[in-house]
C-alpha cells in the first residue's frame, strides 16, 4: 500500500510541472521593425512586432472591444507601467493581417540607453480570461542621444531671435506709421469741432451742386419743349422756385414775384454789392415776365404798347434768352465769393 502511495506520489511531481509548462506558450515572432529607424530622447516612435500564433484573437473577442481589424490592448499591465522612467506606453494596438499579427507600440522616451520590455501574456493585454499563457517579448529597442551625436557636452547660451532679411525695414515702417496715426489722432480730437464742421461745409457744398445742376438741365429742357407759352413759363418757375429754395433755405414756393429781391437780400444780410445787386433784380424781372405771360393773356393789358414790355406770349427768340440768362444767373448765385463779400 505505501508503495502504490509513493508510485503515485513520484509520478504527480513528475508531470505536474509538465502539465504547467504545456499551458504556457509564445509566440513566434517573425519580425520587429522601429520607426523611425533612430529614435531620440523626446520623439515619438512606432516598434511594430510582427508574429504567428495559432490563437484567433479576433474570434474570441468580443465586438465592443474590435475596431475592424484592430484591438486596442491594456497598457496598464507591469511590463509596460515598470518602464514609466525611462519611456511612456502611449498606446498598444493588436492588428490583424491575413494569417499574422502585428502589435504597435507607440513610445516616447525620456533617457537615451535600451528599452527592454519584460514578456507580457498578450491574453491578459487583450482582456481575456484563459487558462493558457501566450507570451509576447519585445526585442530590446536602441534610444540615441542628440547632444552624444552632436558632440555636445556642455549647454550653450541662448542664441538671439534671427531676423530675417528687410525684417527690420517693415518693423520700423510698422513703428512710423502708429507714429502717424497716434499723430493724425490727437490732431484731429483737437481740431475735432472745426472737422465736424468741414465735413457739414462739404456736405451742404455737394447739395449746392447737385441743386444747381439738377435745376439747370431741367432749365435747358424748357428750350426744346413744344408747349404754351403760359405753361413753359409756370414750368420755368415752378423750377427756379424750387432752386432758390435750396440755396437760400427760404420760403420761396409762395413768395409773390414782386417780392423775390427782397426775401433774396434778406437771406443775404440786409445788403449787396453791386454785382449781386444786378443779379438779383434781373432775376426778379424775369419772374415778373413769366408773371405777365402766365396771367395776361386776353386781358386789356396784353394790347398796350410797347409790345416788348406787354406781349402776352414770347417774343421770337426771347424764351431762347431767357432760358441763357437764367443758367448764368444761376453760375453766378454758385461762385464762392471772397472772404470780404456777401455770399449770394
């Protein structure tokens, strides 16, 4: 009886240790490739380990954890967290390429030397409960040192900022023209009143002149027109009506024609020089004349001599006249006088 115990006892020791070794496997790694090819203290490398095994990973996953063919595994586990001084595990990945698999690593290490990642069961990686151990070993990965390469051993002075070719001539362009505008500013703050009322001066200038011009192309237009004489002439003032109104900023729409010197001279001051003076009252006389054609036809007064003064309608080529002394007179009230004069 005991030697049947101890038969039993001896083959136990024997093939436990046999039956442990049968559940570990590893991998058969066909190759590992670095990128870039020399790496540096601070870069971002890719080791790409390209290997066979006879497990089908994708098979035995779950959806939730494949993303086509690739599976992000577990960068938590010891041998990746025990190299957390000298690189840092950004991400591993497990891909799928016809009958082989690659994992990518991607690293950033911190000192030069080797990198030599302990063998990690890629079950555990990829979050799977099995009873077999699948080992995966990275092959040991080079990190350079820039300054051993360079030679250098001892950190040099900061270097001044390089200033490109004609930066300088911008800069002090930059510099002279805030210079200006700041200038240009407080000039115009300052002088700020008199701008505003430049700018009123230009603006109620430009009125003039589109008035004027307005006024004298439909001046122009009485000359062709085929019309009564009564209503050329009610046209004709209807228009200059509607000038002077402008230019002075009176009430001209209803003044008698009798009237229009004296509303004209009041706007102007209560006095003109002689040459507005004559302006002035050839206009009136010819709102008097279209008055008298407007109005007089068939009355008494149309038959009175002399005929030039009592004519109910125009004389031959008097509406041609009529029609030039109104444009000059209208060039006349538009000429900016002197700094001595009245302006008309």
């Amino acid at each position: 009886m005991r030697a049947i115990r101890f038969l039993v006892c001896a083959a136990l020791c024997i093939f436990a240790p046999l039956y442990a070794f049968c559940q570990i496997d590893t991998v058969e790694v066909v190759q590992q490739v670095v990128v870039p090819k020399e790496i540096y203290v601070g870069d971002t490398a890719e080791v790409r380990l390209t290997f066979h095994t006879p497990v089908d990973y994708f098979a035995l996953l779950s959806s939730s954890q494949l993303r086509g063919n690739s599976v992000l595994l577990d960068t938590t586990l010891d041998a990746f967290t025990q190299k957390e001084q000298v690189c840092t595990v950004e991400s591993a990945v497990l891909e799928r390429s016809d009958f082989s698999y690659t994992i990518v690593l991607t690293v950033i290490p911190w000192e030069p030397g080797v990198i030599d990642f302990a063998p990690f069961d890629l079950n555990a990686a990829c979050h799977l409960e099995q009873e077999q151990i699948n080992y995966v070993d990275f092959l040991p990965v080079a990190v350079s040192s820039l300054s051993e390469k360079m030679n250098v051993t001892v950190l040099r002075n900061a270097a001044s900022p390089q200033i490109l070719p004609g930066t300088n001539y911008i800069l002090w362009a930059f510099i002279v023209s805030g210079i200006v505008i700041v200038i240009l500013i407080v000039l115009l703050l300052v002088h700020l009143h008199d701008f505003l009322e430049g700018v009123d001066g230009f603006k109620s200038r430009l009125g003039f002149i589109r008035n004027a011009f307005t006024t004298k192309r439909k001046i122009k237009k009485l000359s062709g027109k085929k019309m009564p004489d009564s209503v050329c002439a009610e046209q004709w003032q209807h228009i200059m009506r509607s000038y002077l109104q402008y230019r002075f900023a009176s009430q001209f729409l209803s003044v008698p024609s009798n009237r229009i010197y004296s509303v004209i001279e009041k706007t102007a001051g209560g006095s003109l020089t002689q040459e507005q003076d004559q302006a002035v009252t050839a206009l009136s006389e010819l709102f008097v004349r279209t008055d008298f054609i407007r109005y007089a036809p068939g009355s008494a007064d149309a038959a009175e001599l002399p005929i030039e003064q009592h004519s109910a309608i125009f004389l031959p080529d008097e509406k041609k006249q009529i029609v030039m002394q109104t444009l000059s007179l209208i060039d006349f009230f538009e000429k900016r006088s002197s700094k001595k004069e009245v302006a008309v």
